[in-house]
C-alpha cells in the first residue's frame, strides 16, 4: 500500500488524503498515516513543482547540466566532495553516474553570468575536482515525467458505444 | 432521388432499429457548455508512444499494401502465443486465427459464417449495442438473456436454460461485461459450458476487456474448459486494453474451420485489417505489458472513487469487476434511465447512457465510463449528487 500511495504523489504530489483513501479504497486516517510515515522516514524528501519556465513573463530561471569530473579521496570515495557541492543552493540536484565523468548537476541562477560564475568560483576551485563541463538549457521538453509545451488536446468523441 | 418515393432500403435493415446511443449522442452534441461527459466506451489514455511509434516506423519503411488476408503471420504469432499464456488455450497461427478490424469485424463475420436464416442466439442482456443488430443482419433471430443485479450481472446456467430451444445455435458471451462490468466466476461458467455442450450451441465470446479486471480477480476465459475449444470462437483486440480504439484491430481465434469460413466473407469484404495498425500490435504484444497494467491500476482506482460516490449519495452500486463502467441503480429518483441520463444533461451537463440503449433489462440502471481524468469524476460526481437531491425534493 505504501508504493501505491507513493505512486500516486509521484503524479501529483497536491493529491489530498481524502483522494489518496478513495482511489485506494483505504480510510482517509490510514491514508494520512502512510504519507506521514513516508516523511518521518525520509522516503518522501520534499514536494515540488513542474514549471514552464519559458512560459513564464519576466525573468526566467537559467539552468545547466554540468558534468564534472573529480578525484576520489581515500577516506570518503565520492561522498566527501558530492556532499561539499550539494551544499550550495545553486545546485538542484547531484548525482553520482557511471561513464565519461563522475558528478552529473543540474544549477539553477537567475543569469547565465551567475551559474558561469559560480562554476568558475565556487565548483572549480572546489578541493578534488578535476574539470567541468557545462550545458546551458535552451528549452525544456520533459521534466518529471510531464512533457511540457506540446500536449495538444485531442477530443473525444461524447458519447460512444 | 428527388421524386422518387420507392423505398429501396432492404427490409431487415429498415426495421433495424438506430442504436439508443446514436440518439443520445445527438442530444450531448448539441448541448453547449461545460458538459463532462462519462458517456464514452473507450478508454481516456493516447495509446503508449512506443506503440505509436512502430506504427510511423511501419509507415517510415513503406509499408503500405495489403497484408496477407489472415494478416501479417508474424502478428498472428504473437496473438496466439499471447492466447496461450494469458487464456491457456493453444491455436495454431497458420489456420485458427484470424486478424479483423476491431472484434466489431470479428463479430460480424463470425456471424454470417454461423448463422443460417431462422437460427436463434442468445446473448447476454444488458449488452453491447450491436449484438442483436449484428445477430438481425446475419439473419438471424435474437434472443436475450437478462442478467440480475442480484448476481452482479454475471449470467447463471439457471436463467441461461430457460432461453435454449431446439433452434439456438449460438450463445454470444461478453465478461468482463459492457456496461455492467461484470465478469464470470468459474463455477457459473462450468455450467454454461455444460449446457453449451449438451444443447451443442457455439459460443461466440467477446473477451476485449478480459485483460482489465480487478482486485486481483483471474479472468477465465469459456474456451479453456473441457470440450469448449472445439465450439468456441474467441473474438479479442487490442482498443480496451492497449487504448488502440482507432487503431481498429481485433482478432479471431477458433477451429480452423469456422475461421476459414470466416475468412471468406473477410477476404471478399475487407481484404486484410490495416497495415499499420497491424505492425503496431505487434509492439503492443511484445512490449505494451507495462504501460497497460498501469493503465488498469488507473483505471481501478477511478472505479473505487466512483462506485463509493454512487453508493453515498443513495445511488446504489454494484462494484464492477472488470472493463470500465459503473452501473448504478437509479430507480430510487423515480425516473426512468432515460429520464434521468436527459434531466442530468440539461440540469448539470454530466453525460451518462441510458441503460434502456443496451436492452430492456438495463432499464433502472445508467452507464457511467470510469475511463476519464480523476478530476472530471470528482467533478461529476458532485453534480449527479445535486441532480439526485432535486429529484428527491420533487
């Protein structure tokens, strides 16, 4: 029940416990306690948003994948310099990945001056990091499972057999 | 025509009836506003991209003529391997299985390669709007069975016996069950099989939502019992289960040869089921497993959220076990199924269907698809609720 309830706040995590215990079929009170668990137990981190940032008026949110590349420290594998870069609030998320490169980030600034800056300043100069390799988002076309700009509505017949 | 009063309309197909559906799909079209409609018998889901995709592949490489008439042999390969696994009965490609366009086709010949004029089907009642339309154009006599709330619509041997008579030659069976959703246990369908066999009846069975059921409900499917493969045409597609509605691509499979007489009346009207669509159901034989089990949890849970609401608000409902339609009693407002599906559209422009339009005994009941967005529902939910009060009040 768990996964299932897990399930669907991956779909949409503003569902309420009183669509959670329908769709279910559980009690809004187990509902309730499921989602609280989840959190109590860190499985559930946080909730978010999906936004069309080019569909936004005014100042947009520049973002970067950056893949980087860093030294392994002796007593702490990729941990110690991944938790180091985590820290920043630039950076979105940070992941560990096989291949080419080590650390892949998504860091998000408000101009593309400020993400260049902090990779220069900050990430760089970071003891264990190798190099970097930053690219900039031109336009988004998935995020979290949602296509975002080109779902067209399509209408269905109102009533068939 | 102008001037000319002749009728030149065949008179089985003047008498035909236009489908109860027809009618009140007009009503809805011409309604303006916000109506939600829960009037729909296909699924709300694009059918999954990968099987999309192999459809444009198919069209990028050229593939663009007929197939062969059965259809493409490596398609009928996969039907029947899917058939095996799934059904627990074996055809062989070669000769027992048959592609159509949709089991709408598949129906339709099986038809007319069954029935001569004055032999007699029972089907199920409520159904499907066309089987007794189809069973009227073969030339053949219909005759329905009613199905009971009281037995959640499934069909009982007890009722089916009263309806055999020396001229019944076919019983045309469709569980999971449009619009009851309705499915069959074991034991009751035993027992039709058993009456199948003594009467000698073909059974024609219409399994296209037999992939959505629920609650961990195993479909069974009336051609795997004991002596039923030999007199069973089993009809399956892929528009419920894989969202392949327009897609129009069904199948037959049976003795091969009831299948190849099947295939005469295909060859000469149809020639072969669409290219495309053909090469597409391949992928979503091979690979559209996943994305159709998470299409039925969805759909599950629709259903949860929509038979309670019924349940709540005085409208009796039976939780249906497979397809995607509830079936609420509606018989405590007062009005009858059409009444309330008209008072509904123009009070709250919610569309439901009649149960009257899939025969007498769906009258007292209306059709409601769970196949819409979660929000919709609720939504409609809400103003069936408002509409059954200010039948209460009158």
């Amino acid at each position: 029940m768990q996964n299932k309830v897990l399930n669907l706040l991956r779909e949409n995590s503003r569902i309420s416990c009183q669509e959670i215990a329908d769709r279910l079929n559980i009690s809004v009170a187990e509902a309730d306690e499921i989602v609280q668990t989840l959190e109590k137990n860190k499985i559930v981190c946080g909730y978010t948003v999906i936004v069309n940032e080019a569909a936004l008026s005014g100042a947009k949110k520049v973002q970067a994948l950056i893949e980087v590349k860093v030294t392994p420290q002796r007593d702490g594998g990729f941990d110690k310099v991944a938790k180091r870069i985590a820290l920043f609030d630039e950076v979105k998320e940070l992941a560990l990945v096989s291949g080419g490169y080590d650390l892949l980030l998504t860091v998000e600034g408000d101009t593309l001056q400020e993400v260049a800056g902090f990779v220069s300043e900050k990430l760089s100069t970071i003891e264990g990091v190798l190099s970097t390799a930053t690219s900039f988002q031109l336009k988004k076309y998935k995020e979290a499972g949602k296509t975002i700009e080109f779902t067209d509505e399509y209408e269905r017949l109102k009533v068939c057999p | 025509m102008g001037e000319n009063k002749k009728n030149y309309v065949a008179s089985h197909i003047a008498a035909l009836p236009k489908s109860g559906i027809r009618e009140f799909f007009e009503l809805v079209n011409n309604m303006s506003g916000n109506v939600i409609s829960l009037g729909v018998g296909e699924p709300d889901f694009v059918t999954p991209w990968n099987i999309v995709e192999s459809g444009l592949f198919s069209l990028e490489k050229g593939h663009t003529a007929y197939t062969s008439n059965l259809g493409i042999p490596a398609l009928r390969k996969e039907i029947v391997k899917y058939i095996k696994s799934n059904y627990h009965v074996s055809y062989a490609w070669e000769n027992e299985c048959i592609v159509t366009v949709g089991v709408s086709e598949a129906l339709d010949i099986a038809m007319r390669a069954l029935l001569s004029p004055g032999d007699e089907v029972i089907y199920t009642e409520p159904c499907f709007v066309s089987y007794p339309a189809e069973i009227t154009m073969a030339h053949g006599i219909p005759v329905s069975v009613p199905t009971y709330e009281k037995d959640a619509f499934a069909l009982t041997p007890e009722t089916l016996v009263k309806y055999i008579t020396p001229k019944s030659k076919v019983l045309l069976l469709n569980f999971p069950c449009n619009p009851t959703g309705a499915v069959m246990d074991l034991e009751n369908l035993q027992g039709i099989a058993d009456l199948a066999i003594k009467h000698d009846l073909v059974v024609i069975t219409d399994e296209i939502y037999s992939e959505l059921t629920y609650d961990n409900i195993e479909h069974h499917s009336i051609a795997a019992l004991p002596g039923m493969r030999e007199r069973t045409i089993f009809l399956h597609g892929f528009s419920k289960a894989f969202a392949m509605t327009g897609w129009r691509v069904g199948y037959a499979c049976g003795p091969a040869e009831i299948i190849d007489a099947m295939m005469k009346i295909h060859q000469y009207g149809i020639m072969s089921a669409n290219t495309t669509s053909q090469e597409a159901a391949i992928e979503a034989l091979r690979h559209g497993k996943k994305a159709m089990m998470k299409m039925r949890d969805s759909y599950c849970e629709r259903r949860n959220v929509m038979v309670k609401a019924f349940n709540e608000m005085g409208l009796k409902c039976h939780l249906p076990k497979g397809a995607f339609y509830a079936f609420p009693n509606i018989t405590s407002t007062g009005l009858s199924s059409k009444e309330f599906a008209k008072g509904l559209l123009e009070q709250q422009q919610v569309a439901v269907v009649p149960g009257a339009a899939f025969g007498a005994s769906g009258e007292g009941f209306v059709r409601c698809c769970y196949a819409t967005s979660i929000n919709e529902i609720y939504e409609a939910m809400k103003r069936i609720k408002l509409f059954v009060e200010s039948c209460k009040q009158k």
